[in-house]
C-alpha cells in the first residue's frame, strides 16, 4: 500500500493553540484522542533506518499490528507491507529476523478531519525523552493539491495568530518534514553519540 503524507512540526504553543481552536478542551465536549505506541526495530547498527526502512510495531486499541514501511527520501510517498504479528514486540517477525527493539514512540492524535480521501491530524509524539508536536495529513493520489492548501492554511492561521499575540518566532516551515521513524532514529543517534 501506498502512503502520502503532508506534515508540518509546530512548537507547544502552537499545538496548545490548535487545540483550543479545535474545540478539544471545551467542558461536555468529548472529542476522541487516540494514544498509539510504535515500537521500532532495526539492527545494532541502525542499517534499516540508513536505508530508509522502518520496522515497527503499533499498538493501538489494544492490537498489534506490523508494518515494514520503504520511505521514498525527499518526496511524501512510502509503502507499507503488513507482516504477522504473533507474541507483541517480544517474539515476532522482526526479532526473527534478527532485529532488536531500538525504543518506542508514544502518539496522542486528535483527528481534525476525516474522510475516505483524507485524514487530517494533530499529534503530540513522546520518545526518547523528547516531545514534539505535527500537523499529518495523510491524503489519496487526486487530494494532493487541497492537502497542500490545507497545510498550507494551517500555516497561515499559525503565522497570524503569532503576529496578534507577542509570540514572535516564525512558524516551522512545512516543506521537507521528516517522519516520525525518521526524528526517532536521530535521536537515537544523537543519545548513541553522547554516550
């Protein structure tokens, strides 16, 4: 299966911003949050991130499921493959191949919009003691044009927002925004430097 997805990293702020905007801190409203925890496997080495490959676990709602996924490198495009899952991130396909569990990392999404052409979501995304917060749109072949102008007017929102408020520092571009797997694994290799 073939994946395509925008992103665009906000700071806290932002992120805190959007929440309320959106609606998911009013009183008696309950607005779903989905929390998902990806466990990434690769070699000692970290071979299959360096090749643009990740190996992960998600549990969401109680169900693992696995995915190898092939990220096209500057472009929105990455294929998924499910694998069979038969012990949770203990024993599995990926620990049979050799692979050890690198870390995990823990989302809670609050979903904007969705329909079957796309999925707009906001995520808060803890790893590796770090958190960082995203904007993903995840969007079909035909929508890629208004995925663009969405991101695009999620900007812009942000970018005058901070202008009315004393906020000043420039909203994160949306250009080039690297994948969850990808900002894990940095920071994998950011601690594994340190050390």
């Amino acid at each position: 299966m073939t994946e395509r997805e925008k992103k665009m990293l906000v700071s806290k702020d932002e992120y805190d911003y959007l929440i309320e905007q959106l609606g998911y801190e009013l009183p008696g409203i309950k607005k779903p949050v989905i929390r998902q925890i990806n466990y990434y496997f690769d070699t000692e080495d970290l071979a299959m991130n360096q090749n643009h490959i990740t190996c992960r676990i998600r549990l969401k709602n109680g169900h693992y499921k696995g995915i190898i996924k092939r990220h096209f490198p500057d472009t929105d495009q990455s294929t998924e493959t499910e694998i069979k899952i038969y012990d949770g991130i203990d024993e599995n396909t990926f620990t049979d191949m050799g692979l050890q569990l690198q870390g995990s990392l823990i989302t809670e999404r609050c979903i904007i919009f969705k329909d079957s052409n796309h999925e707009i979501v906001l995520d808060k995304n803890e790893y590796l003691g770090y958190t960082d917060y995203e904007i993903e749109i995840e969007y079909s072949p035909e929508y890629e044009e208004k995925a663009e102008l969405t991101l695009k007017a999620l900007h812009n929102m942000l970018v005058k927002w901070k202008n009315a408020s004393s906020l000043r520092k420039n909203t994160t571009d949306f250009k080039n925004v690297s994948s969850k797997s990808s900002r894990f694994f940095e920071r994998k290799k950011l601690a594994t430097k340190k050390q």
